[in-house]
C-alpha cells in the first residue's frame, strides 16, 4: 500500500479514460452512435435487455468503475467535494463498457479500475516448452478479444454471461522469471525480472508466489469476471496448471451520492497520488520504450512490470486505534483524505505540507506516516500506478479476517519503482505494524498485441 493512488470522478472524462468515440491509452472504445447507445456489434454476447440508455451509454463506457475506485490510472485533480452534483453512472449502463484488446499496451493497465477482478497464476506442465506455451498465448489472446468484445467464447462456452454486455472485460497476461528456463528462452529474460529482495514485513507463502504464467481479469460484473475465469482456466489444457488464484473487488459504480475517491477495508480514502497519462513522465514511468533505450529486449517494447502482492491488513489492531490515531498513521484525514497539515479547509489534493508544525512545534504530518514516506519526492521521484482490489476470503475460528489488498502496481522499471518506495516503507512506516505481504509476485506484462497477433507473439516467436 502507498499514496500514490488516484479516482477519476465519474462523468468527467479525462487522460486515459475513453469518452464516446475516444480512445484509452490501452486501445480505443468501441464508437457508440451519435445518441451515446452502443452499436448493435458491441453487445454481441446478447442484447442487453433495454439496459443502455442514450444518455448513460457515454458514462458507463467511459468513467465506468473509474468514478468510484481507488487505483484508477486516469487521475484528475478534482477533490471528491467539487464533484458534488455531477451524474452518477447509472447501474443499468455499466455492460455496455468495451475495453479493446488490441492496442500499443495491454488493456488492463491504465484502463479504469473495475468493481471486480481475479489474479492467477498459472506454471507450465512437465514437457511442456516454447510450442506449447505459444499454442497456449494464441489460445488465450483469441479467448480474450472474444470475451472483452462481448461475444461467446470459442470452444465450449458456459453461458454464465450470455444476458451481459462486455461490462469493461479486460484480460492481461505477463511472464514470470522461472517461464524463460521452461522455455529455453533464458536469452530473452529481462534483467528487471530478477527476485524481489526480501522486506521485513513479508511473510511470504511460496505456493501463493510467483508462477510460469500470470492473468489479470477485471468486470464491472461478477458473472462476466468469472465467466472470464473460467474461459482462461479451460483454455490452458494440458499445457498449464493453476498454481494460485487470488479473487478482488472494489466499490460499485454508483454506489456513492457522488463521484469520490473509495476507501479501502481500513476505512480510508485510498489514494491521492498515482501517475497520471496527462503528466509528461508518465510513460517513461510505466511502460518500457519501444526505442531500446532502457535496456529491455526488443519484445517488451511498450509493456510493463507488474509487481503482485498479497497484502493481509490487521483489521482487529487497526481498529482498536482511535480516528486520531489511525489518521497520524497515514497522515491524512479520515473523513476525506485531506492531509494532516492542510487545515480546516484542506481537500483530499491539497499538496501536503512536510514541514507544517503545531503551536507546540510537532510536525503535523508525523515523520513515519505512510503517506509522508511514499510520496515521490521523498523516493528520488519513484513512482507506479497501481490498480489493486480489495479482498475477503473468509473469518477463521477465532473470528479473525482473512482480509486486505491484491495490490498490483505498474512500472517502465521494477526496481526504480517498487523497490525503491517498499525499502523506504520498510525502514519506518507506521503502517508496517497493521499489514502483512503474504505473497509476492513479478511478472513482464509485454506490450499490446496488434490485430492478427496474440500477446507474447514476438517473445515466442522472435
């Protein structure tokens, strides 16, 4: 967990969320007519059943979950109160939400975050190398443009999603470090691939760790996510097996008076700070440059490095903290995430003063609070966007929460990104007491795939 996470407000299309007949960063939308309703090819799964209307269609496709969770890429500067007033996303329109599969970058990086998602990881049988796994990647890519296109899957669909749109279906698929020894492809294996080092607040599960293969789901629809699932899982054959499978969400479009940044299962407003596409630097910050010059191979041109932790949150020891507290840990306010040293007035953008002392000269904003030690300019500029879901998997016997954050972070560099923030996090953040890493992984998420190609074609086939 850091501060560097953004919303989009809802209704207010901005950098990396695709307005009517605009394009994301991950690849275009499909075009609506000129009413704002979907064209009869974008909802090919089935007709959704007098669910789009033609003035929801242009929301729905383009703030989807974005105006209502924390982690959207696409950020905008708005506080959550000058938002007040705007329409809310009606429910009924959110299906109509497509997400293109081909593109310069994999859909599911930048696209705004959805209100449900599932990781997995998946490592290739024994026997099983280079032909297979691109057998494999050609399976899944084709799986995935159908699916995220709103049709039916190719070889024995389910059904479980027949009466829905596309709901903003994104598949992503990355390549772990043991994936290159399988495949005799050691050569191509990038350096920023190398093991994580070890933090102090990992408790790492190995089995829940790492893998061959990785896939990141999201929907603004349970069903469609796991139909999703479901897909991927039959597809892989007797070519792979799932090693882990981790299930998230986040808030609902729609479920606030207003379009406002989400809390997290700790109660707070989860993020003010992520990268935003509009900035500069953004690209050079996330996705590896198609020129070569960062060192990567030739194949990783225009992806991206996806860090994935399991992060379990001490939800009984945080709450028996009071509001007081809980906000000098994280050094904003509960109530709506203005930072500590901002006033009365403050909103949850107003930039945080580090300095900002009391009368009895204590710094406002505590020097081991989460937010003061993840900002960038605290890191040499470090930064990632990350698009986590929140997970619940259950209260065990003794009335515990197994409960927490799938964070998943995005960067151009793994160890000028992650690394960086989570050694700082590690030597004092006030946080570290609350949470525990679970589990760990590091995946190369290549670039988008262009039409006729599946994803990882010119690693496996270079």
């Amino acid at each position: 967990m850091t501060d560097q996470s953004t919303t989009v407000p809802s209704g207010a299309p901005s950098e990396g969320v695709p307005a009517k007949g605009a394009s994301s960063v991950d690849g275009p939308s499909k075009n609506t007519s000129s009413e704002g309703a979907p064209s009869q090819k974008a909802i090919s799964r089935r007709r959704l059943l007098g669910t789009a209307g033609a003035t929801g269609l242009a929301l729905g496709a383009a703030g989807g979950a974005a105006g209502y969770a924390a982690g959207s890429s696409a950020s905008s500067d708005a506080s959550s109160s000058s938002d007040a007033g705007k329409e809310v996303t009606p429910l009924s329109s959110l299906g109509a939400g497509e997400v293109m599969f081909h593109g310069k970058h994999q859909p599911g990086i930048t696209t705004p975050l959805q209100a449900r998602g599932h990781l997995v990881a998946f490592d290739l049988v024994a026997g099983a190398g280079r032909r297979e796994a691109a057998a494999l990647l050609r399976r899944w890519s084709e799986t995935a443009r159908r699916l995220m296109a709103g049709e039916a899957a190719a070889q024995d669909d389910t059904g479980v999603a027949r009466d829905a749109g596309p709901s903003s279906l994104t598949v992503t698929f990355g390549f772990g470090h043991s994936f290159f020894a399988r495949t005799g492809l050691e050569k191509q294996r990038p350096d920023s691939l190398d093991p994580l080092p070890d933090f102090s607040s990992d408790q790492l599960d190995k089995a829940r760790s790492n893998g061959d293969l990785w896939v990141q789901i999201g929907a603004d629809d349970a069903l469609v996510a796991f139909h999703a699932l479901r897909a991927i899982q039959k597809d892989a054959g007797g070519a792979a097996r799932v090693r882990w499978q981790m299930n998230g969400f986040n808030r609902s479009p729609g479920a606030t008076a207003h379009p406002m940044t989400a809390r997290n299962l700790m109660g707070q407003i989860d993020g003010t700070r992520n990268p935003k596409p509009a900035e500069p630097d953004f690209d050079e910050r996330i996705f590896v440059p198609a020129s070569g010059a960062s060192g990567d191979p030739a194949w990783m041109a225009n992806g991206s490095y996806a860090v994935v932790r399991r992060i379990r949150m001490l939800l009984d020891d945080w709450e028996q903290l009071s509001q007081k507290e809980q906000e000098d840990v994280i050094g904003r306010r509960k109530s709506d995430g203005a930072p500590l040293s901002g006033g009365a007035k403050a909103t949850e953008t107003t930039e945080m003063d580090l300095e900002k002392t009391d009368s009895q000269g204590n710094l406002l904003v505590p020097i081991n609070a989460h937010a003061r030690i993840s900002r960038p300019d605290q890191n040499g500029g470090a930064a990632m966007l990350r698009r986590p879901f929140s997970f619940h998997d259950g209260i065990d016997a003794k009335g515990v929460p197994d409960a927490g954050l799938l964070f998943v972070c995005w960067q151009a560099d793994p160890l000028r990104g992650f690394v960086t923030v989570q050694r700082k996090l590690d030597r004092g953040d006030a946080l570290s007491r609350f949470i525990r890493h679970e589990s760990s992984g590091l995946f190369a998420v290549p670039g988008g795939a262009a039409k006729g190609e599946y994803v990882g074609q010119r690693l496996l086939e270079g």
